[in-house]
C-alpha cells in the first residue's frame, strides 16, 4: 500500500463525453442483421473534429473550474491514453498550453492501456505528496479503436476524466491510500502501426480483468483493515456492463454502491477516461463523509486501487463545472455510415 508522505487529495475533478452516439442495436444491423443481444445500448462517438486532446481539454477545463484554481498554477499536465492522435508529438504540451498553463512545468503522456489515466494520477499523488509541487492535473482520455465487425467495436468509446490533485486540507476528497498490481497478462495489445488492437481471447477475462482488478482491490482492502460495507460507492473498469457488476459482487459491493458510477450501458467503455469519467459520476451525487472505493484496469495488465473520502469542501464546487449526468443526457444519435466516415474506417483509393 502507497501513501504520500504529504497528505493528498482531489481538488477538482471534471468530465467530459462527446455528444454522438451510436446504438448498439445499430452496429448489430450491420454485422449480425440484428440478431442477438448488444453488450451496451450505446456508445459515445467523438465528432469530426474531436480527439484525445480535445476532449482531455474540455475535462481539463472543468476540474480547474471545480477547484477555482488558475492554470498557471499546475506544476503538471499529464495526459493518459491509448489513442494520443500523434505518435510522437505529445498530447500533453497542447493540453497543458490550451489550459493555460505555465511554460514551467512537466507535461508528458502516459501509456497503459485503459489505466493510462489513474498512472497518471498515482504520479500526480507521488509529485505532490513528496512536496515537489502543489498541484497537479491528472488526465485519461480515449477515443479507442475497435475493428469493424468485432465485439470490441460495442463498446469501444471516447470520453475523458480530469482530476486535479493538490494538498489535502484544500481537497474536496483526500485520497487515504493506492495499491498497484501488474502482471504480464496478454489479454489485448495493438502493434505499433497496426490500426486495430487484437482479443487474447481466454486471457480476457478471469487471468486478465477479473485478477488483475480483484488482486489490487483485495489488498487494499486487507491494508486498510476495511470491508466492501466500509464504503458508500465504488466504481470499477468498465469494458461492459457485466464485468464491473460481476467483480464487484465478488468483492462484495453491492448493486447500489456501484451505480452512480457504471455509465457503461450508455456510452460504452471510454478506456483511459471509464474508471474516471465514472468517479467524476460519483462525485456529482456524494456528500460529505462519503468513501469511495476505485479499481482502475489496463490491458497488458494492471489495475491501481484507491480509497478515497469525501469533505465538506465539495459541496461548494460541484455546480462550477458541468454534471456528468449533463453529458450523457445530450445524446443525438448517429447511423453507422457517420460514424464509419468519422472514425476513418473507410479507405478510399
């Protein structure tokens, strides 16, 4: 179990998910004529002129709002992905100078699959808790890929979660302690220049997902002495709709602790952004006092768990910034023709 030195916790935290939407019913008419059941009633589509550096701004935004805080006073912009839109031009440098920000500070992109975002967050934890600075902003952001066709393309979505890390006693919800768990576990990778990832097939599940998340879950718990009724939410990596509720049950949350926070069945699986977009959820509905339970995943494969509780501070800075529940209500569908030509998944000449 890690705990900073210096006491941390979030200072502001702030979503963001597209718009677009495709149905799940939609995908299936074009590759199964409509039979059989979706994993998820839709996903979220990132527009024409939207990507990870886009999206991670306007999530960016809105945690600063959160935290009332100028962005010339971030020591850090890190930008958790696995759908950077350069392969080599950072994602962090426009992100941090878009915000704001000063030219004096680290701004890097972070890579492990879906728990690039939360690697980003345990680093923000590590720089301000050891005094190296004040403030940090941690990002995930994802507009994923999915081969046409394949199971992934149900759910593989966009979305972005921005947390702001600074000292505890200005947080509105410190974070007590993380576990960290990895394993070389070949469930799902994409090679470099190959334009859609590939299924480990039987590693996907229970020596993938299932281990990985439990592993760091249970630990924390033992560490902390504390039980799944210890905790008013948790929220889980969220591929689809019944891993999250399946591993949670296993580790014995229930139904109602976990559902602020599974947004999956709406807008599919955002990737580096699921496991935060899904906190940013919980912290639009929690109250002073409240602990939170948080299990992030990467393929590859790892998963990082926090605690975190709750303080009166996030009363006063809920309503700066747009709810969670504000994106996923502006929902305008789109037919598979669209989201094919935004996607690129047409090669023409």
């Amino acid at each position: 179990m890690m705990k900073p030195i210096r006491p941390v916790g979030l200072i502001g935290y702030g979503a963001y998910v597209p718009r677009y939407r495709i149905a799940g019913r939609e995908i299936a008419r074009m590759w199964t004529d409509g039979q059989g059941g979706v994993p998820v009633e839709a996903k979220s589509v990132p527009g024409p002129d939207e990507d990870v550096i886009t999206m991670a701004i306007e999530a960016g935004r809105n945690a600063l709002a959160r935290a009332a805080l100028p962005a010339e006073r971030l020591s850090a912009v890190w930008v958790g992905s696995e759908s950077h839109p350069y392969s080599v031009k950072p994602s962090g440098t426009v992100v941090a100078e878009a915000l704001g920000a000063s030219h004096w500070i680290s701004a890097a992109d972070w890579e492990f699959a879906c728990k690039a975002g939360s690697e980003a967050l345990t680093a923000s934890m590590a720089l301000v808790g050891s005094g190296m600075a004040d403030y940090a902003l941690a990002i995930g952001a994802d507009t994923a890929q999915g081969r046409p066709g394949d199971a992934l393309e149900y759910t593989a979505s966009a979305g972005a979660g921005a947390l702001l890390v600074g000292p505890a006693e200005e947080a509105l919800a410190t974070i007590d302690a993380t576990v960290s768990y990895v394993s070389d576990t070949p469930d799902f990778y994409r090679r470099a220049d190959r334009p859609y990832p590939v299924h480990g097939n039987r590693f996907t599940g229970e020596p993938a997902y299932f281990h990985q998340i439990q592993s760091a879950a249970r630990r924390l718990l033992d560490e902390l002495g504390r039980s799944a009724a210890d905790f008013t939410y948790a929220v889980f990596h969220q591929p689809n709709t019944k891993f999250p509720q399946t591993v949670a049950r296993r580790l014995g949350f229930s139904e109602e602790q976990i559902a602020p926070g599974l947004l999956s069945p709406r807008i599919g699986n955002p990737y580096s952004g699921a496991a935060l977009v899904g906190l940013c959820a919980i912290l639009d509905v929690a109250r002073p006092g409240d602990t939170i339970f948080m299990t992030t995943y990467g393929s590859g494969a790892g998963s990082d768990a926090y605690a975190l509780t709750v303080t009166e501070r996030l009363l006063a800075c809920r309503e700066r910034a747009p709810l969670t529940a504000t994106y996923l209500a502006r929902e305008v569908f789109v037919d598979y023709a669209t989201y094919a030509r935004w996607r690129g998944k047409l090669v023409l000449g």
